[in-house]
C-alpha cells in the first residue's frame, strides 16, 4: 500500500503588549506533528478544491482601548488592507460580555492562496503609512494585549468560498 506523510500543523500567534497590534504570521510558532497516512485516510477530502485562504483574527484589547482599535481599522487599516490584496470578510464584536464585548474585535481576511496572504502581510507590514497610523495610535500605550490567528479553507458544502 502507498503512504503518503500527512503533516499536522497548529499555529498559534500571541502579539505581546510592545509588539504590533496586527501580528504578522510569519512570527507565528509552529508545532508540527508528521504520521505516514494511507491516501485515503487524508482528512482533505471536503476541503473545497476552489476555496480561497480565509485569517480569522481576533484581538483582545487592554481595557478601555477597543475604540481606539476599531478607530485605527476604520481610519486606516481597512484602506491599506485593500491596498495590498487583503479582502476583508467582516468584522465583529462579541456580544456576551463574558465572551469580550468589553476588549475583543474579531475579523476575517480572504486571500488566493497562503502564499498571498504571506506576501500581502510583508507588504502590509512595511508599508510607512501603516507604521505611522500603528506608531500614532500607539502612542499612549498598545492597543492589543493578545492577538490569535487561525488560517482556514473552505469545506466543499461552505457557502463561501
């Protein structure tokens, strides 16, 4: 029988309070875990063939800092995201505060493929109007205390693609 290596990877990408608010995922840590696996034991199989790399992040503000958060996307981060390929799915607040009504923003990104979206995020990064609006927004202090990142793909039943 034909084996094919399946590698499991778990990403988990915390900014810390004097890092960026938007934290790139290049500095996510990987753990990846690697098991032969027969070919069609690969959980691959209602991945959507045509489906786009969704980000979802989420942002968990220090308190009394989410509107200047949701200030920053809205005067500046939306427009540069657009300028470099991002396309934005949305954007939510919890509304249960024990869920983080009080400190969460939540969004997604849609990308053609990782590999876009890793260069859409070194673009974005380095971008000097991006390093101005998070150097100004930031000047009393970081407008994030953790931020988590998950890429996704579509299953092949998602209405969204």
């Amino acid at each position: 029988m034909k084996t094919t290596l399946l590698a499991v990877v778990v990403l988990t990408t915390v900014a810390s309070a004097s890092s960026s608010s938007i934290a790139p995922p290049s500095t996510a840590r990987a753990s990846i875990a690697t098991s032969p696996v027969a070919p069609s034991s690969i959980p691959t199989s209602s991945v959507a063939v045509d489906s786009r790399v969704f980000e979802l992040r989420t942002y968990h503000t220090p308190p009394g800092k989410l509107d200047a958060l949701n200030a920053r996307f809205r005067d500046h981060t939306n427009a540069l995201f657009k300028r470099h390929g991002m396309t934005v799915v949305g954007y939510w607040v919890p509304t249960d505060a024990d869920k983080g009504s009080a400190d969460t923003l939540v969004y997604m990104l849609a990308f053609p493929s990782r590999a876009a979206a890793d260069a859409s995020w070194a673009a974005f990064r380095a971008d000097p109007e991006w390093v101005r609006a998070r150097t100004e927004s930031e000047k009393d202090g970081p407008l994030t205390s953790k931020v988590e990142s998950v890429f996704m793909s579509a299953t092949d039943y998602s209405p969204v693609k």
